[in-house]
C-alpha cells in the first residue's frame, strides 16, 4: 500500500511531550469546561460558515 492511496487520518502529534500536555489537561477544571460548552452553544456562527443540519430520519 501506497501513501498516496491511504485513506486514513494521521496519527494526532500534539507537538509538545507527553507529560507537558497532560500536565496542561490536569489543570483542566470541569466547571470551567462546562460553561465553555454552553457559551458556545449560544454564540452565533461566524458569517459565510452553514449550520448543520440534522438528517429527516428515514421511514421505516
């Protein structure tokens, strides 16, 4: 197999070592992840980017 022909994603690289980026994720406090999840659902999407749209589900 070619790497021209490879259809899977890389591997993710951080491009920081692994005890530095899980030293940043155990700062990480819930309370604070929480109101980012719900500030971001109430901010309007930047112009030109389309919403997603759910899929009509199909009859069965």
């Amino acid at each position: 197999m070619t790497d021209e022909k490879r259809k899977a994603e890389p591997p993710l690289n951080l491009g920081m070592s692994f005890d530095e980026a899980f030293g940043r994720f155990m700062q990480t406090k819930p309370e604070e992840v929480d109101e980012s999840i719900e500030r971001s659902k109430t901010k309007k999407p930047p112009l030109g980017v389309s919403q997603r749209r759910s899929r009509p589900k199909a009859d069965k």
